[in-house]
C-alpha cells in the first residue's frame, strides 16, 4: 500500500518564501484527504513541491508505490489549454507519456474508453478541447491525470467549476476510486462541509506552514475556523450525525 | 453492461476512423506535392510537354540533351529545393509555435529571417567575412551564423526568471526590428550595385539552388526530424500546459531549449541558401494543424508536406504570374502569407488555434 508524509517541506519565488516546514502525519492508500486553507495559503504550492514541479527544502517521503515518484498523478488548477486535440486524444496523450511508442494499443484504448465512461464524459470524447466549458474542461482534466493509473493523485481545486451535481459527482467518484482501488487523493478545496462529508483526512494550510492535519472532525473545529479564515462559525451534527459547519459571520 | 461494452467498442472504432483519415490526408497532401513538383518542372521559360518531363526523370539517358540538362541542372534543384526550403521552415515554425505557445511564432517573426538577411547584406555589402571562408559561401555562412547569434540571444533571454513564452515572442519581433534597423545601415553605407544584390537576396530567390545545397537542406532535416520523432509525445504534451506536462515528468525547460537549438538549425540553414522566404513557416503548420490536429505523430509529417507544398506551389505561381520571367518567390509567399497571417489575428475566435 502507498504511503505519503511531508518532512519540513519548504519553497520559494523568487526569495520569497512560500512553504514554510510543511511536515505532516504519514497517508496511506485509501485515504483522501482535502487540502483546505485560504487563498494564496500556498495550497498549489505544496501540491507542486510534492509533485516535484518545484524544488525546495524538506522531504516527501513515498513508500510502497509501484512506479516511485511517477506514481504521483498531479492535476493543476489552470487547465486553459487550446490545443487543436480532442478530449479522447489528449487523454490517450497523457497515457502514452510512459511508453514513448507511437504504437497505439487497443487496451490503451480500451482504458481511456472506461475512464471516461465512469467520469460521464464518453460524449465529449472527439468534442475539441478549445470548445469545452470550464466544468468539462476540469472532468477532461481528471480524466487525463487518472490515464496515467497514479497511485497518488494531487488534485488542485478539481470542483472549482463544477455544477453542484458534477462536484458531488466528482467527490464520490475520487472516493470510491480511493477505497476500491487504494489510490491516494489529496484534494484542495474549499467547501468545508464536503470536506467534513468526502474526505477522510484534512491539512489546514495557512500562510505556507501547515497549522493542523488529522482526521477531519478533529481538525476542522471552531477555533482553527477562527484562527484561519477569521469566521465565527459552530460545527453541528445534522440528523444523520454528520458534522456541519455553520457560519454566523466574520470575526 | 452490454450497452456500455457496446459504447466503448464504438468510441475505440470512432478514434481508429479518425486515425485513418488522417493517413489519408497525409496520403493526399503527399500526391499534391508530387503533382506540383512536376508542374514546377514543366514550367520555365523553355516550356515542355509534362509527359517529356516525367520521361527524362525516368530515363535521362534516352532524353534530348536539351531538355537533360535544363530538367537535371537547372529546373530539379530548383524544385526539390523549394519543396525541401518550404518543408523545413515549416517544421521550424510548427515547433517553435509548439514550444512557444504562440500562433503567431515563426522563424520570420522571431527574427531569424532578419538576422540572416542583415548577415547575408555584411557579405554582399562589404565582403565581410565571418568565417574564414572560400567567397561562394560566404553569404550563406554569414547568414547562418548571424541566424545562429538571434537564436542564442532569445535563448539566453529566454532563460532570465519569470520571462515566459509571451515575452520571447515579443523579443523575437523585437529583434527582428533591430536587425532590419541594421540591414538598413548596411545599405545605407553600401554601393548601389550592392544594395541591388542586398535587395535581390532578402526577396528570396530558389534561383540559388543547387545539389549540394539542396544536399544540406536535407541532411538538416534528416538529422533533426528523428529527435522530434523520439518526443512526438512529449511535445504534443506541452500543448496541454507546462504545469500538465511537467506533472508527466517532462523535463519542459529542457525540451524547449532543445527543440529550439533544433529548429534554429531548420531555420537558419534554408534562410542562408535560398535569402529571406516568410510567412511559410507560419503557414505552412496552421493549415497541417487545422487539417490533422496537433498530435505529433500526424501534425510533424503533415508540417514537412503543407510546408513544401506550399512553397512549391509559391515556385509555380511564381513562374506563371509573368509569363518567360520567373518572380522572387519571397514576394509571392509573402503576398500569399499576410493576408493569411491577418486571417489569424483576427480569426482567433473560430479555433484556428
């Protein structure tokens, strides 16, 4: 089983210090776990570092993935890309970026065909990239990263433009990915309450450094919704005893 | 589950469909570009039936000595050139438009054609020689190293912080303004019967052809092509975004410095031959990307053959435009090109791009 902890990770723009000693408990497959914090928290910027996108101090530590660090599956947040390509080539791209071969083979094929499928996005297959709305462009998206079989995926905001339906969608279908398959998922988001409902675990980012990680209702808590996001808000269990978080106002 | 099985087969079907009307397309451009070759052939000031043609390429020895001669010495350099010119600075602009992220990039726009032509415009001008030479080839070596030099200066630009595929666009039409700036100092201090040459040799004209140069036009391609080949993926994958591709372990500074020492060779070595031939390498990978997509496997052959059909076509039009006189074919692709280059700017909402 893949097994994923941060050790003091760090980065920087241009001297500016943007991740500061990121360290956190170790993940196992299996497990999602929301990445959440304010904007410009630094929350792309861990999933780059972990990614290896960017350098920096610290270390990611990944035991037990098949493919080492190209089993780290990344899916950034600017996915604007106008490439005269349809969604089903610039998925069976993605695949073939680990067997350089310009042979094509029917389960490559047959691979993309149950990835889209499963994402509901088969009738876009040999629509344009440059013709998709900002939704389908994030499902076309995912699509691409889960071609490539990760056994850690880093998705940043992938439901940032998704229709209420797509994101619940989407969150369910990471899950049961994570549970039945034993991926790994970190998903930056911003929704608490589908973090509190989708995710196993949660990293609060705030400021570069990570100020709580844990299982998500011992993390996600009044005083840390305070302390990070300067709101007055009480988490309450609904009928079926989830936890709710329900804001009052800012502080 | 039936359904689905039966949805899937039909997607796998659909893309195979696809790839076979691409082969296809590819099939139809090779054809035209061997019709337009012998066409080219044909034509010239001493006209000849094209089945006389096609009969001294296949048997020179049988042919009159007449047609011999002008189809092997004159005519056949001139047309493969044009073909292999065209092919090559469309591959040129098709990568660097790849690379870059940039429709309009082109080895014209980015200053290589400029930089050849004022290092051309120092040897016709002044005889002066960069490398120590025999005089033949001083221009053409003149205006491959100058080519080289604004290659180098976007490269080592390009590797500041934070300046991204936009701002090295926008240093290429810098550079291109001030190398015209400078070419038109040559002239400036130039004779008259040098300026005419200056003149003549930044029109571009395939009348410079010849074998051994068509010979290095070739090799050029012949040595770069399999380096594309080898990263067809990785390239088509940089259209998807840096981040994307970085995230599939492409290395995507070090594919883009590599691609553009490669295509700088595409460009500079065709411009030092033949003079200053625009708006091919910017033509030339938009109708081969519009035609076929931008998948590598399909969209890198399809930029060789729009590339030299397009400029072969230019050859032929060029001969025919003034009966018994042949046209700088510069001039011809230039009047073909802007309009299409105009077509580009202001057709970017139709997903030309």
């Amino acid at each position: 089983m893949v097994k994923l902890r941060l050790e003091r990770l760090g980065a920087s723009y241009g001297g500016r210090k943007v991740l500061i000693d990121v360290s956190t408990p170790t993940f196992c497959g299996g497990e999602v776990v929301a990445v959440v914090g304010p904007n410009a928290a630094g929350k792309s910027t861990l999933f780059k570092r972990i990614a290896g996108l960017i350098d920096g101090p610290g270390r990611v530590v990944l035991d037990g993935a098949r493919k080492g660090y190209g089993s780290i599956g990344y899916m950034p947040q600017d996915i604007s890309a106008n490439a005269r390509m349809t969604v089903y080539e610039s998925v069976l791209l993605t695949r073939k970026q680990q067997a350089p071969t310009w042979m094509v083979h029917d389960k490559d094929l047959a691979k993309i065909d149950t990835i889209l499928a499963s994402l509901g996005i088969i009738e876009l297959a040999f629509r344009q990239l440059s013709e998709l709305s900002g939704g389908q462009r994030q499902l076309v998206s995912i699509a691409q990263t889960l071609a490539r079989e990760p056994e850690v995926m880093l998705m940043d905001e992938p439901t940032s433009a998704l229709d209420l339906h797509r994101q619940i969608q989407v969150l369910d279908f990471m899950r049961k990915q994570a549970h039945e398959r034993g991926l790994l998922v970190f998903i930056a988001i911003h929704d608490l309450n589908q973090a509190l409902h989708f995710t196993d675990q949660v990293v609060v980012i705030a400021g570069g450094t990570a100020r709580a990680s844990g299982p998500s209702c011992n993390v996600i808590t009044e005083q840390i919704l305070r302390e990070v996001y300067q709101i007055d808000a009480r988490i309450e269990r609904c009928s079926q005893g989830i936890a709710h978080v329900i804001v009052d106002g800012v502080v | 589950m039936n359904s689905s099985h039966v949805a899937r087969v039909g997607q796998q079907a659909i893309y195979r469909t696809l790839v076979r009307r691409k082969r296809s397309l590819l099939s139809v451009l090779a054809v035209l570009l061997l019709l337009s070759l012998l066409l080219d052939l044909a034509l010239g000031p001493a006209s000849y039936r094209l089945e006389d043609v096609i009969g001294a390429l296949l048997h020179p020895s049988s042919a009159p000595d007449q047609l011999r001669v002008v189809l092997w010495e004159i005519r056949l350099p001139v047309a493969l050139m044009a073909a292999t010119v065209g092919a090559a600075l469309s591959l040129a602009g098709a990568q660097m438009q790849t690379i870059l992220n940039n429709p309009l990039a082109s080895p014209f726009t980015l200053g290589v054609s400029a930089a050849a032509s004022f290092g051309a415009a120092l040897g016709l001008a002044f005889g002066l020689k960069l490398f120590p030479t025999a005089t033949e080839y001083m221009v053409p070596l003149n205006a491959f190293a100058m080519a080289m030099v604004s290659v180098l200066i976007i490269h080592l630009l390009s590797l500041r912080r934070g300046v991204g595929t936009e701002t090295i666009v926008l240093l290429g039409i810098a550079l291109v303004f001030v190398f015209n700036a400078l070419l038109a100092l040559v002239q400036y201090f130039a004779s008259e019967q040098a300026v005419a040459a200056v003149v003549f040799w930044t029109m571009g004209s395939l009348t410079k052809a010849t074998w051994p140069k068509l010979a290095v036009t070739c090799l050029v391609i012949a040595l770069t092509l399999p380096l594309f080949v080898r990263r067809a993926w990785a390239l088509t994958a940089l259209r998807l975004g840096d981040d994307k591709a970085a995230s599939f372990g492409i290395n995507v500074a070090r594919l883009r410095w590599q691609t553009l020492v490669l295509v700088s060779l595409l460009a500079a070595i065709p411009v030092a031959f033949v003079g200053s031939i625009g708006f091919v390498g910017l033509v030339g990978p938009h109708i081969a990307r519009m035609l076929i997509g931008e998948d590598q496997r399909f969209f890198l052959p399809a930029s060789l053959l729009t590339g030299a059909l397009v400029l072969s076509v230019s050859s032929v039009v060029s001969k025919t435009l003034i009966p018994g006189s042949i046209f700088p074919i510069g001039v011809v692709t230039a009047l073909i090109g802007v309009p299409f280059f105009i077509s580009l700017i202001l057709g970017s909402r139709r997903n030309i791009w």
